[in-house]
C-alpha cells in the first residue's frame, strides 16, 4: 500500500520513481498479483497515468489490460477501469490542455496505431462485443465508447471484423433500447461510426428496426426543439438512406415518410430560433432531400416525390417558405428541398405553381421567388437557391413552361400594371445593370424553352419598349444588341446561352436571328479575334451560335444559306481555327463543374458561367456541329432530301398508327358489347335453371298425387259412382280432353319454332366457319360472336328437352284420362247397387271435387310456365336476329380491315425500301444515320403488349 501511495502522488521517504518504471511495476502487479483486489488497484493507478503517460501505457500494458478483460470478468470494478484505461489510451478526445502538451507527439496518428495493435487480434473486437451485452452500467458504457472509438481510428477494419462475427451487428442495435440515456446516445454515436460508408452493414441495421427506433427517440425528444440527441439520430438516419437505394426503399414502404411531416410544423412566432434547433432542421430538410436527390434512381426519386405529396409533407414545406421569421440558412435550405420534391413530378409541379404568397393581394410563391433572385441585395446562395428551384419546377413541365411564356406574349400582359408576372420579372432581370441578375434570369428563361419548339417560336412575337419615342424590338433583337455593347462575361455569357437554347432545333428562330444584317459579322469578328483567357469563354459560345445557325439553317435567306456562312467561317476564320474555338467551352473548368449535378452550387459570383442543362446542349452539338462545317453543298442537299424523305415517312407511319388505334378502339367497343350480350344471357340461362327447378317440384307433387290414387281402386269406384250420380264426371273428363288437345297443339307449334331456330343456327355456324380465314388481328372478336351462338344453341337445346319433357307429362296424363273412362264405363252397370253405397256417397263426393280442384290448379300452373318459357323462347329468337345483324356486320368490317391492311403493308414496304436506299446513301457520304428501329421499338413494344393484353381479356 505505501507502494500505491507513492504512485497516487502520496508522501513517501526517498527518491520518486520515474514514469515508466512507475508504470513497469503497476504492470507486473496486474501480471503477477494473485489477489483480486491488488490487481483492482494496480489497473486504477494505470487508469490514473493513461492520460499523462498515453503512449508508456499503451506499449506497456495493453496486453496485461486484455488479459485482464478476458481473466475477470466476474468483477465488473476493474472491467471498468480496463476499458477506461484502453479508452483513455486510443482515443484522441483530449483535453485542449494535453492537446497542447501532446501536439508534438502527433496525437492522432499515436491513436491510430494503438487501434491497429488492438485489432491485429480479431478476438480483442469479438470480447468487446460480448462485454457491450452486459447490463452493468460500469462495463456497458466504457465497452460503447471504447468500441466508438476504434471505429474512428480504424473504420474500415473493424467494420469488417463486427460484419463477420455472428450477431455483432444486432448486438449493438440492442443500445437503442437501453433506458438509461447515456448509454443509449453513445450507442447513436456508435452506429453513426459503424454505419459509415458500409452498405451492408447500412442494410443490416435498418431491417434491424433502427428506422422505427430512431424516429421514436426524435419524437421522444421533440422534433426539431430537441437537443444534441436529435441531431445524432438525424446524421445516422443520413448514414442508413445516403446512396443507399435498398434502404430508402425499405423507408418509403415502411410508411415512415409519413412521420416526417411533424418534424415541420412551425408556428406563427419565429423570432429567436436556438442555433440547436436551426442545426436540427438543417438535417431534417438533408434527410428529404436525401431521398429525391436527382442522383437517386428515378423510379425510386418519384414514388417517393409522390408520398411526400400525399402525408403533407410538400404542403407543410411550402409553408415554411412562405413563412417570416425563419433563418436564412433554413429558408435557403426550404428552397432546396422544395426544388427536388417537385422536380420532374407533375402533380407535384401544379401544386407548387398554385401556391400563393400570404400578401395582399396574394401572389403566387413562383413571382415572390423570383423578385428575390433577381434582386442584389439579396444573399448569394439564396438566388442561387431559388434558380434552381425555378429550373425544378420547369423541368419536364411542359404546361409550367407555357404558363411562364404566355406572361411575356402581347396578349396576356396586364396592361393596368398592377400585377407583376413572372416574364416581367425575367425580362427586367435580363436587361438590368447587375450582372448576376442578367446570369440569373438569362438561364430561367433557357429553362422555359428546354425541348420545346412551339414556345421558342411563341417567344419571337415578344415585343420590348426600350425607350419613349423608339419603336419597339424584339425580345431576340435586344438579346443580340446587348452582346454587341460590350458588356460584362458574366452577362454576355448569359445571354449566348439563352440564345443557343433558343436557337437549337428551331429553323424559324435562326431565320429571325440571320435576318438581322449585324448579328453574323458581330459572331464572325468576336471568334476570329485573337483575346485573353477570359474572353475565350465568350469565343467558344460564339462559335456554338454560329454553328447552330448553320446547322438549323433552313435556306430561307439566300444571303445567309447554309454554304455560304461555311464559306464565310473559311475565309475569315478558318475551319480549324473555328473548330478550336469551339472546343474552348467543353475544356473550361467551370464547364466540368457544372456537368457534375444539376443543383447550380458556385464558391463565389464570378465562377457562375454553366448551367448543368446547357452542358448537355453543347456535348450534343459540339460533335454535329463540327462534322457540318466540313461539309460540301452536295452532301448538304442529299442530307435535306433524306431529312424530307423520313419526315415524310414518320408523318405516314404516325397517320397508320392513328388509324391503329382508331381499330382498337372500334375493337374495344365490340369486346364491351359482346361481353354485354353474354351477361344478359348468363341472366336468362340463371332464370330457365330456375323454371326447371320450379317444374321438378311439379312433377314431384304430381307424382306423389298419381300414388296416393293408386292405392285405393275401390276408392276410385266410389269416385266413378259419385260423379255419374252428379253429372260431374262426363264434364271434368271433357274439360281435360280440351285442355290436352291446346296441350298438343301449342307443343307441335314449339316444336315447329324450335326447327326454324335449328335452322338459323345452323346458317350462323356456316358464316362462322366461312369467316375462319380472315385477318388475326380481328379473329378475338369474330370468335366472340361464335362463342356466343354456340351458347345460344345450346340454351335452345335446353328448351326442346324441357318441352320433350312437358309432352311426356302430357301423355301421362292422357293415360290416366283413359284410365278415368275405363272407370266410368265399368261403373255403369252397378247403377242398381246405388243404394248400398249411399252411406258413403257423400263423403266421396267432397274428396273427388278436392282433387279435382287441385288437378285444375296444377293444370293452370303448367299453363302458365308454359306461357313463360313461350316468352323466353321468343326474347332468345329476338336474340338470335340480333347476333345475325352483328354477325353479318362483323363480317363487312373484317373485309375493310384487311383491304386497309394490305394497303398498309404495301405502303410501309414501299417506305421502308425508300428509306434503306437513303440510308444507304447518307452512309456512303460518311454520315451517321440512327435505325428507325431503336426508335419505334418502344412503341411497338407498347402495342405488342396492347395485343397480348387483349388476347388475355378474351381468353378470360
């Protein structure tokens, strides 16, 4: 004890012992001591001196502290102080103080080596995956933070060993449900660590639930308001969805977006907001954009679009943005996000256009943008914020794009002026003295004009007043006499992209820029001078606008054709100087930046030059563009003579596939008729199977009527007698004979339409197997109509049985009429022997003429189903003529359909022979001619599957 006194800093006679040989002792103590309590003390002294002697410790006792993890683990005390002392050794969290001291020693790689030491065995990681399962709060926590710290030193290596050791991964998911706080938040730091840039162990830990967890402790913690402990959950929830498509998947169909929303729900008062709670909403708004970043695939980046759209979560983001009171980091931030909710999602995009601003008058959010990104006062990333959110909401929108052009056009402009649209409000940025703002608004307004031609040519109507007394110019006029003042790069830029834009796939609009005498010459001196770096730039777009106008030049102006703006370019500048030039723009710094994504993010004001659009535009016309200018006149007309030739041919194969589709849907409405046909007669078949129910019932009492009769035949006799005594029995028998002789005559007539029926039916099948050779594609309805006779054939077979076995009981019951007269004439002779039998005369009488009535309703009864089956006989007839007119018409369309058909296929082949030889030809000159077969797959996949579809309805 006077040993650890000494070491504990006590007083002691003699010289102090140094350092390391302090150290020394206390490790053979730990090695050599046989009582728990002396090596307890001696691992306490060593924690005490990790701090102050990091490095003697870490050579000198790690391997003795391992022993000691692995040897006593029944005493958590010195468990504790081990991990604490590995801790206090490997970890690189000092104090500022030591930092100071160590700074020297280089503290961070000193960690770093001590890490690998640790790990060179895989057992050290393995036992402290076992020692984090203790519940023990003085071996638990040390273990967490230990194993944190490992994973900062040697991420990938200890990844790896965790990944391969059973149950490490869901070892340490098990934090997340510790009760004590300390525990469970050193357990997010953990997972922040482990889960970085490891995909499978990013998978493993999210089907282990930790979504659900970490939402919870969010809520627990309340949402945005909450501390430090949100933000960490946060950056982890970054590490499970970032670049991880399985994850976000897995996110979005657990229904977890939904429990975003609240994270967004701000209120009135925004004054104050903690730096806490601006940093917790800064990661939460990165967790949405996470998933429907641009870069995600676009399957997955709009079914998730889509459920923010549906839970509110679009609605509450809007919100924030038109809110007062929220920080600008945030509020930019909000723009972001609602850039890439929006993007590309039609739904959407009309929510986000119908969003009004809470002014008086109300204004839409789209205006409120953008006055602020064209004003200057305004930060440099908000601007940048709000273009890219104007450039999301016309991406892929074809309507938003023509609500924007429409505010420019003469006949929709507010001539009171009370309203300002979002076309003033690009057109006064485009012509204002900042530079940026001309940047800003130059590039919004080529976003208008994305892939759509009709709007590049509504925009050459747009008319500017540029000053009282003036006539007005063109919006395109302006655009090019503000390039020949001289102005800033950064504006000059802006507008040659604009007009690039406008420019490609449009031939009107370089007709209208060629028609102006100044704009070539202009092009033409500005490539072919000789200037500095910066403005090679404006050079290299010069020559892109030249080789547009070349390129979409459709000989309108015979001043300005085709060759001899190639003749001009090798006069006064040269093809391979042209050529130069032009690759200056690819080969810009700022260029390659932009082409990276399309969120436009820039250090600074001046290195905004690209827009990530118009990066594509100039790789795809960089290279056709070049290939023209090397082209004769000759090769110039064979290549306009194709263009024609397969313009014309797509226009022919567009009609075809109209009339197509036409059929189809002539088709279609036969398929809904037949099948209405057929469910009206399943309706009849379901009521004849209700008539033959009814009728066996009959028969079952009439059956059970003949037995009870024939039991008794003295009985019968004394019925015979009765009704000769009364004068009953000669009417009721002639009553019958009546009755069976209408019975006889309406079956003969049945039977008479039945063979008429038979016949039809047999003409029908005859036309159906005559029509067996036509055209395959009309076959599934023709099959319909056939179908549906057979069925009609067989519901008459029914009826014929049904009427064989009515005529059956009608000769059953002239049988028993001729048994009735057999009876009366045997019971004229026993009129003298009346009076024996007077006695019971009377009693007989009233049980004959109850029999008879029974007989008489039950007659009545067959009468009347006989009726009913007559009608429906008659509404099958009426059926069978109707499948006759249908049938017959079918037939005449079927003929049409093949004469089209084959007019159709004499066409394409005569087309497609046509084109191969163009091809052919276009080929020999050298030019790469794209198949019509890449193209037109597509659509003849879609009608494939149209057709299997309807094979599958049919059949079905």
């Amino acid at each position: 004890m006077n040993f650890l006194r000494g070491v504990m800093g006590g007083p002691s006679a003699g010289p102090q012992p140094s350092g390391a040989d302090t150290i020394q002792k206390l490790c053979d103590r730990v090695a050599s001591s046989t009582l728990l309590d002396d090596r307890r003390d001696a691992v306490r002294a060593l924690k005490s001196l990790s701090k102050k002697y990091r490095l003697e410790v870490g050579i000198q006792a790690m391997e003795h502290l391992i022993h000691v993890l692995e040897t006593d683990r029944s005493d958590s005390e010195i468990i504790g102080y081990a991990l604490d002392t590995l801790y206090n050794v490997i970890s690189n969290d000092l104090e500022e103080e030591e930092q100071e001291e160590n700074s020297a020693k280089q503290v961070d790689d000193l960690g770093s080596q001590f890490t690998e030491i640790f790990i060179k065995q895989q057992e050290n990681v393995t036992l402290l995956l076992t020692l984090v399962e203790e519940f023990d709060f003085h071996v638990r926590w040390p273990a967490v933070k230990l194993l944190t710290s490992l994973l900062k030193q040697q991420g990938p290596q200890v990844q790896q060993i965790i990944l391969v050791s059973p149950m490490g991964v869901s070892r340490l998911m098990d934090l997340l449900a510790d009760s004590r706080e300390v525990i469970r938040n050193d357990g997010v730091l953990l997972l922040q660590q482990l889960t970085k840039s490891n995909a499978a162990i990013q998978k493993i830990v999210a089907f282990e639930n930790a979504f659900e967890r970490l939402l919870d402790i969010i809520t627990e913690e309340g949402n945005s308001d909450g501390g430090i402990v949100v933000e960490d959950c946060l950056l982890l929830l970054q590490n499970l969805l970032k670049n991880n498509n399985s994850n976000q998947n897995f996110f979005k169909e657990g229904s977890y977006i939904q429990r975003m929303k609240p994270w967004f729900e701000v209120g009135d008062d925004n004054c104050g907001w903690s730096a806490q709670k601006v940093t917790n909403l800064h990661l939460m708004l990165q967790l949405v954009r996470v998933l429907v970043s641009p870069t995600n695939p676009p399957g997955a980046t709009s079914s998730c679009q889509k459920a923010m759209f549906h839970c509110g979560l679009l609605q509450q983001l809007c919100t924030i943005l038109m809110a007062t009171g929220v920080p600008a980091d945030i509020l930019t931030e909000t723009i972001n996000t609602v850039s890439e909710v929006i993007r590309g999602c039609q739904t959407n995009q009309d929510y986000f256009a119908s969003v009004n601003a809470p002014s008086n008058p109300p204004r839409p959010a789209i205006v409120v943008l953008l006055m602020s990104m064209v004003n200057e006062r305004q930060p440099f990333v908000l601007r940048c914020a709000v273009l890219y959110c104007f450039q999301c909401f016309l991406y892929k929108n074809q309507k938003g794009q023509g609500e924007i052009v429409s505010t420019l056009l003469p006949s929709t402009i507010d001539a009171t002026g009370n309203s300002v649209s979002a076309g003033q409000l690009l057109c006064g940025g485009l012509f204002s003295t900042d530079s940026l703002s001309n940047w800003c608004a130059a590039v919004a307004l080529a976003h208008a004009l994305q892939e759509n031609a009709t709007l590049k040519e509504q925009l050459l109507r747009v008319q500017l007043a540029t000053s009282i007394g003036n006539p007005p110019v063109s919006l395109l006029q302006q655009c090019t006499n503000i390039l020949s003042q001289g102005s800033k790069v950064q504006t000059r830029v802006g507008l040659l992209m604009l007009l690039c834009t406008w420019l490609s796939n449009c031939s009107i609009a370089v007709t209208h820029f060629l028609h102006n005498p100044a704009n070539v010459p202009f092009l033409t001196g500005q490539i072919a001078e000789n200037l500095g770096e910066e403005e090679q730039l404006v050079q290299g777009l010069c020559a892109l606008l030249l080789g547009i106008s070349i390129y979409y030049n459709d000989n309108s102006l015979e001043n300005y054709r085709k060759e001899k703006l190639k003749q001009l370019i090798e006069k006064r500048i040269g093809r391979e100087n042209f050529i130069e030039k032009l690759g200056f723009i690819s080969k810009h710094e700022l260029y390659s930046r932009a082409a990276q994504k399309p969120q436009p993010s820039f250090s600074s004001p001046d290195h905004m030059m690209f827009d990530h659009e118009f990066t594509k535009l100039v790789k795809e016309l960089e290279g056709v563009i070049s290939k023209a200018i090397y082209k004769s006149s000759e090769e110039d007309k064979k290549e306009e003579e194709v263009k024609k030739t397969l313009e014309q041919h797509d226009n022919i194969v567009t009609h075809y596939k109209k009339v197509i589709r036409e059929q189809d849907q002539e088709l279609e409405e036969l398929k809904q008729r037949i099948n209405t046909l057929t469910s009206q007669n399943e309706q009849l078949q379901a009521t004849v199977t209700q008539q033959v129910s009814q009728i066996q019932q009959h028969k079952d009492q009439y059956n059970l009527l003949k037995v009870q009769l024939g039991k008794d035949p003295q009985h019968h006799n004394s019925h015979g007698d009765t009704l000769q005594m009364n004068g009953i029995q000669t009417e009721e028998v002639s009553k019958l004979k009546e009755e069976l002789e209408e019975w006889k005559n309406k079956h003969e007539l049945l039977q008479g339409q039945l063979k008429e029926k038979d016949s039809v039916i047999e003409k029908l099948n005859s036309s159906q197997l005559e029509m067996g050779a036509t055209e395959q594609s009309l076959q599934t309805s023709r099959f319909g109509g056939l179908e549906h006779s057979n069925e009609l054939q067989k519901e008459l077979e029914m009826l014929r049985s049904q009427i064989q076995l009515q005529s059956a009981e009608i000769s059953k019951l002239q049988m028993e009429n001729q048994k009735l007269q057999v009876m009366n004439t045997a019971a004229d002779p026993m009129l003298g022997d009346s009076g024996a039998t007077a006695a019971t005369s009377s009693e007989s009488e009233a049980r004959l003429e109850q029999e008879i009535k029974e007989l008489k309703s039950q007659v009545k009864a067959l009468s009347e189903e006989k009726e009913s089956l007559k009608q429906q006989l008659d509404s099958s007839t009426s059926t069978v003529a109707i499948l006759q007119d249908k049938n017959s018409r079918l037939e005449r369309e079927v003929a049409e359909s093949k004469k089209e058909q084959d007019d159709l296929l004499v066409l394409l082949a005569d087309q497609d022979q046509k084109i191969a030889a163009q091809k052919m030809k276009l080929k020999d000159f050298g030019v790469a001619v794209e198949d019509e077969d890449d193209t037109e797959s597509g659509d003849q996949g879609d009608e494939d599957e149209d057709g299997d579809e309807e094979e599958q309805d049919e059949n079905a």
